[in-house]
C-alpha cells in the first residue's frame, strides 16, 4: 500500500522535500544571520518556513529535532530546571585602565612556561552587552541551551534558545560542513545572547510604561527567561559565539577556533584580530571606542585572550577569572549639561512623571536635551535645582539619566524644583500612596492630559495604527469635548471635525477613514490599545489566544488569569479591576457599538487585485510598512515579491536610501514607483 497523506502526496515524496526545505531555509538562515547577506525577502523565507511546518504537520514522523520548524517556538516552561555546566563559566577581570591592560600583558609573559620562546599572540575581541549561554551540543545535535546562573549550575533554557535562529540546531546545518557529526561526543559554544539597538527600541514601543526595559541587555535577559517560548522567537534575539570546547575539538588557536565556528554556522561577528603586542591591542580597543556607537549592538568593552589555549591551562584561573584574560570596560559616557527647567507630564494611567529639560549637550554620538527623572524621589536623591550643573550618562547607552550635581559648581541661582500638589494638567491634588516612589492625578476620567494619553495610545502604530491623530488634533478634539474616551472616535463626523480650527475637510475626510479603517484591526491589538494597566503588547497577545472573545475575558477570575503563561497575579489583579470599572465598560461598549472587533478571527477583508501578475521588488526603508507587511500586501493583491532585478521585474518601489536595485532598475528600465504612489496602488479600485 502506498502510504499517502490528505493532499495525496507519498510520503517519500513529503520526505525528500521535507530535507530540500530544511536545508534551503538553514542556508538562508545562515544567510541572514551570519553573514548578514540575505537573498530573500522574509516573506519568501516565511513561505518556505510554513510550507515545511505543513508538511511536517501532515507527515508528523518526519519531524527531526534539527528541523528549522523546531524554532517557531510555542513549548510553555513553567519552570526552568537548575542544570550544572560541564565546565564552570568563569567570568573576566575588567579593568578601566590602559595601564592595567599593560600589567595584564606583562603577567601573561612572565607566567609562560620556559620551553615558551617566541611572543605569544593575543586575539582582541569585542565585549558584547548582553546574556552569557553555554550551548551543549551532542554528536552534532543541540541538546542544551542555560544560562550561567552563579557559573557552576544555570538555568535550563533550550526551549528558548532555540527559537534564536542564529542558533544552529545542528553543527554545520547552515554552512553545509559536515564537522563534528556522529561520535564526535559532546561540544560546548559559548557565547552572548543580544538584542540589537533598533529591535530594542521597537520592543520597548510596544511596551507599556511601567514596562519598559532599561537597556537591552535586561530585555535580554526578560526575554530568555519567558515561558511561552513562541514570544521569545518575536523578539528577534542574536546568539554570538566567542567559545567553544570538546574532546574532539584539537584546534590549539582560539583565533582558528573562531574561524571554526563560524564555518559551523555560527555568528561571530568577525571583529576579532589578532594582537602580537601591546600597541596592537591599545590601537584595537582605541579603534572600537570610537566605532562602537556605528555598531547595531551595544558593546561595554573588548576582551583579550591569549591565543594559544595549551597555555590556558597552565596558566589556569583564580576563583573567578582566568588568568589568560581579560575585559578592558570603556568608561561610561558623560557630559556635563545644565538644567533650564523641570516639568511634569501627566502619563495615561496618571502618573506624574518630571521631566529635567537640559542645555543641548553632544554625548555618546547624539545630542541630548531631555532626561527622564523618573520620579519625585529621585529629584529629592539627587537634590537636584534649576540651573545646577548636572553629569548626565547614558544608560544602556540609550536613556540618558541625570547621575549627580555638580555642587562645587552649584551657582547662586540655583532654584529648588517645587513638586506640584495640585495635577498640572487638571488642578486635581495629587495622591501618592505610601511606599511608591510616583505620584498619580486620580482624576482618571477628568483630566485632559490622562485622557489626551490614551487617546495617543489607542491610535498608535502598534495599537489600532489610525494615522493622522497626532498630538495636535488629539488635543483640539479633547479640548473642545467632542471626544471623553477612544469610543467617541467612532462617532466623529465629517462637520463635527471641520468645525474645529484649522481643520481642512481633506485631512478630516483621511481621518475618518483611517479611524474607520482600525476596526479590522485584530482582537489582540484592541486589548493592547485599550490601556489596561500591565498589559503591554504581548501580555495582549497571551490574553486573545489564551481568552478568544472579550466578553470571555471579562468574565475571568483573577486566578484563572493567573494561570496564562507569563501573566502573574499582579497583572491578572489589574485585567480584573480595568473590567469592574464603570468607565471601562462605559468604552468598550461603545467600541463593540462601533463593530470594533471583539473576538479573535482572521480578518476578512476584501481585496482588490491591483497587482494581478505583477513581479515586485522593494528597496530600500519603507515608513509606513514593515518589508513582511507590504510583501504580505501584493501576494493578497495577486502580485508576485521577488528579491532581484531583472528584465523580468514589472515594478520597483523605492523606499529611503534605495542603493544597488534601484540603479539597476532604472539601467533596465523597470518602472520604479515610491511608497506613496505604492500606497494608492494599494487602494486604488
Ligand atoms: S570570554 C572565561 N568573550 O563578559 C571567559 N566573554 O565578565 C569567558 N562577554 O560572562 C568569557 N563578550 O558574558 C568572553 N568576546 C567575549 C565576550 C564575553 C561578552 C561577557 C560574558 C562573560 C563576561 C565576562
């Protein structure tokens, strides 16, 4: 008997294709991820991504364990299991000093055994900022994914981890070597796991305020400890080896082991050197000082190690460190400002938040003329006036923070800062209760600016995306009573916009459409956009699958909220009381009213066909769309997105900083067309 599935396909069939799958989407990831030269759009790669998960769906007894179907993540670990190293992760010995680096070169030559003649090589590296994983692979296979924990024994995270598709599942899956397979006993990869800078920065867009990561190294290290292992795989972290150990590893240079590891598919930047004395190593960390900030990813320093490991174990370790080497850590980056004025913003869920507004100052590669003082008390930490001169740093590299005053400096007309009583915003006396380092305005329903917030926050890009309600007719539409709450935006009118000042009818008539246009936003987003106190893009996410109607969600006890994955009982205790609030219900009533979607279902929208055969090519930065997005809107529209241009091509859209594709459209005389006229090709009927 032939042994089919639904669709009719043999299974040796589904099989051969199954292995043509795999081995196309390792080498794309490798592609992507370590040499950062993709050939695809990410929507092809997901095409062929889907297309592997269904056939593995049908045929389950083909699933592998090295199979990249594995990395769409989805396990839930409740608890990570406490698992111990096979060799203890030992940490470096920093230092801030050039000097000391000098005394650390000369220790290394003095301890060298005897028979040790010439001058040993050192391989500077960089520092990266992130998460310490030890990567355990058997026979070739990963097997085990922790973190360090206190060196001897860290967490078990190889659900996680491997979602990371720097990762390779399988030594050499993505470069095609075949090192280190069947009886090559146990390897162990060490590396950082990081966040780069921009997808830091979009993560923290879709947080709310209270959740905000400071750096992205703690987003990191938040991320590599969630449950749902499927929202780690969102997060788009990097996995960079700098490593690796086994018995069949007999490579001596640590140099030539980086250069392995990269041949196995992993991600090494590339930025080490090699160092034969101490200037080589001063001009490389001088090198990185100043290049760092052109860097996608932060780094705190660089590392220098000798390269010959037969030494490292003569040189051996003291309880921390070893002795072979070493961190240099750049200094943190400071300037000295002056503060011209402090003040108080009103947040959505009403915390009052001061604000310090500095003299512009140059620092870490930007101009910096805010810092956040997060709250009262640290105004009264820092015993910081107006007109002090301040040393501000950055922080993570990104949020400058004011560190201290500069007494010394302090000049007569230095003013202290008076804390408001009353809300800046609405005059309502402000609450503070005891033990919290905020004060909130409990004006909740009352005050223009909490009111003016979530109105910002409902229409943002991440929640129901209506462009057009910026700040400045957010304010007009508050100010003039026409809108209380988000609900209220569904019953605006055509007049009842151009009544308000500079209010032209064209700009009113987008608006309208952009509102009308969120209510196919999905269920997932509208709990997002709704404001609930905790509950940041992805606890929005956790809430739709786990609870698929709102009326469900509304209904559920704090301690059946408690038991969805990453959902603790502070949030839980918050979804609840958001629900028990007249003015909450009071709005969502109103949005159901206006048919915003309530339930989770796959959007039907109907669509034209405007790009009916046509073969795309995007290039360069979009504003408006992700790359996934726009792809993801030709294929509806019968259009074909494909990665290079050729005679072939029907059309180029020209995003920012177009560079090689657009030349050679225009050489080959391919219509090339811009995102706006892309847009109303979109719509057009
Ligand atoms: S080598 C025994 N190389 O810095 C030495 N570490 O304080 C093993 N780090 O825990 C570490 N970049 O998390 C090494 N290129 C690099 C590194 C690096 C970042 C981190 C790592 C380690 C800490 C040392």
């Amino acid at each position: 008997m032939i042994n089919s599935g639904a669709d009719g396909m043999r299974k040796e069939d589904a099989a051969a294709e199954i292995e043509r799958l795999k081995k196309e989407i390792n080498r794309h990831n490798y592609l992507y991820y370590v040499l950062a030269q993709p050939e695809i759009s990410d929507y092809e790669f997901d095409k062929r991504l889907e297309r592997l998960v269904a056939l593995e769906k049908e045929f389950p007894e083909l699933i592998s364990p090295d199979s990249p179907s594995q990395r769409v993540g989805g396990q839930i670990t409740k608890e990570f299991p406490t698992v111990r190293h096979p060799e203890r992760m030992l940490s470096l010995s920093n230092t801030y000093s050039l000097e000391e680096v000098g005394d650390f070169y000369k220790r290394v030559l003095n301890l060298l055994p005897e028979h040790y003649e010439s001058r040993p090589a050192f391989v500077a590296e960089l520092k990266f900022d992130g998460v310490a994983v030890s990567l355990v692979y058997r026979d070739g296979l990963l097997v085990r994914g922790a973190t360090r924990g206190d060196g001897s024994q860290g967490d078990d995270i190889t659900a996680n981890i491997k979602t990371l598709r720097s990762v390779p599942l399988r030594l050499g899956s993505f470069s095609g070597e075949q090192l280190f397979q069947a009886g090559s006993g146990e390897i162990e990869v060490r590396g950082e796991v990081f966040m780069r800078k921009d997808d830091f920065a979009a993560l923290n867009e879709i947080r709310s305020e209270d959740e905000q990561f400071a750096n992205p190294r703690n987003a990191t290290a938040g991320t590599l400890k969630l449950q749902d292992s499927a929202e780690v795989a969102r997060r788009k972290l990097f996995f960079v080896a700098y490593y690796m150990k086994g018995e069949a590893v007999e490579e001596p240079s640590h140099y030539k082991r980086l250069t392995l590891l990269k041949k196995l598919g992993f991600y090494t930047d590339g930025n080490f050197r090699l160092c034969y004395n101490l200037k080589d190593m001063h001009g490389f960390i001088s090198q990185w000082g100043e290049k760092r900030w052109k860097l996608p990813y932060e780094i705190d320093g660089v590392v220098l190690k000798l390269d010959d490991i037969v030494l490292w174990k003569e040189l051996g370790a003291t309880s921390k460190s070893p002795r072979w080497a070493i961190a240099y850590k750049y200094p943190a980056q400071r300037a000295k400002t002056v503060v011209k004025k402090v003040v108080f913003q009103v947040g959505r869920l009403g915390t009052i938040t001061p604000v310090a507004q500095l003299e512009p100052v140059k620092l870490a590669g930007t101009t910096v003329s805010r810092s956040t003082l997060h709250n009262l008390d640290e105004i009264v930490r820092l015993d910081v006036r107006l007109n002090d001169a301040v040393l501000i740093e950055k922080s993570g590299e990104i949020i400058p923070k004011i560190i201290s005053v500069v007494m010394e400096e302090r000049p007569v007309s230095a003013v202290p800062i008076v804390v408001p009583e009353a809300c800046p915003s609405c005059g309502t006396s402000l609450e503070r209760p005891v033990n919290e380092v905020n004060c909130y305005c409990p004006n909740e329903e009352g005050c223009p600016a909490q009111v003016r917030a979530r109105l910002e926050h409902f229409a943002s890009r991440n929640a129901m995306d209506i462009s057009g309600l910026g700040r400045a007719i957010v304010e007009q539409l508050v100010s003039s009573g026409l809108v209380g709450d988000a609900g209220d935006l569904y019953s605006l009118t055509q007049d009842k916009l151009t009544n308000l000042e500079r209010q032209a009818e064209k700009s009113a008539a987008k608006l309208l459409k952009a509102i009308e246009e969120s209510k196919k936003q999905g269920y997932d987003r509208v709990l997002f956009a709704l404001g609930i106190r905790h509950v940041g893009f992805a606890t929005a996410r956790e809430l739709a699958a786990a609870y698929p109607s709102l009326d469900k969600l509304r209904e559920a006890s704090v301690e059946e909220l408690s038991e969805v994955p990453d959902i603790g009982p502070v949030i839980a205790e918050s979804i609840h009381e958001f629900f028990n609030k007249p003015s909450a219900t009071a709005v969502v009533e109103k949005l159901r009213e206006a048919g915003v979607r309530f339930a989770a279902e796959t959007p039907k929208v109907p669509v034209n066909l405007n790009f009916k055969g046509l073969k795309v090519i995007f290039t360069g930065g979009l504003e408006r769309y992700t790359r996934d997005e726009a792809a993801g809107l030709v294929l509806e529209r019968g259009g074909k997105v494909v990665s290079s241009v050729s005679k072939n091509t029907d059309l180029v859209v020209a995003g920012k900083e177009s560079g090689s594709k657009l030349e050679k459209a225009r050489e080959l005389g391919v219509t090339v067309i811009s995102e706006n006229e892309f847009e109303e090709m979109l719509h057009e009927q």
